[in-house]
C-alpha cells in the first residue's frame, strides 16, 4: 500500500513524481521534487496529517548529482528539517529518477 497508519504515526512508501494518471512526469529535477513532495502531501492529508509533522524521510536518486536541486525544493516544504537518509540507486521503481519515502506523526483524535 501507498500508506498505513500505526501507533501514532503513518508510514508513506514509494512517492514518486507522478500525475494523477500514475504516469512519471518529464521536467525538470526541480518539477520532479516538486511533484513527489506535492503527492506525498495528499496522501498525508488523506491519513490526517501533513508535511509539517514529517518526522523521518528517505530519499532515494538515481543521480547523486540531482541532490543540491532537490534540496532547494525540499527545503520550502521541511523548515522542521526532519531526519533523512539520502541514497543513491541506479534503478528507482517504474524507472522514475527519485523516490521517497517518510513517516509523520498523526494527532489523537
């Protein structure tokens, strides 16, 4: 699954930039990031919570030289600046060019 919400938390897997179609959008490393983050935003949203309570991410690039492009994006989304893994792999799932995963903390409600 995308999501799943446990003890307090929900666990996001495999954000990839992607249309509403699934299909992998072409652009920019910028547009890419933006898109990922922007996906895994709405799922959030959906499991009751949001990118501010985002307390542990990994970044997966096919390129470690995308990274200081995805870090101007990542930034305006994280000012909490949470924990993260960045990793570099040759070959992302449906051969996208970076994926991520994170787990944010849901409010009781």
């Amino acid at each position: 699954s995308q999501a799943i919400k446990a003890n307090g938390f929900v666990f996001l897997s495999a954000q990839l930039p992607a249309d509403s179609s699934c299909k992998l959008i072409t652009g920019s490393v910028k547009d890419q990031a933006h898109k990922m983050i922007q996906n895994a935003s709405h799922v959030l949203e959906a499991a009751g919570t949001d990118l501010e309570k985002v307390v542990k991410v990994n970044l997966f690039v096919k390129d470690f030289h995308m990274v200081a492009d995805i870090n101007e994006v990542y930034g305006g989304y994280f000012p909490q600046k949470p924990a993260r893994t960045t990793t570099q792999m040759p070959f992302l799932l449906a051969g996208a060019d970076m994926m991520m995963d994170m787990v944010a903390v849901v409010d009781k409600e």
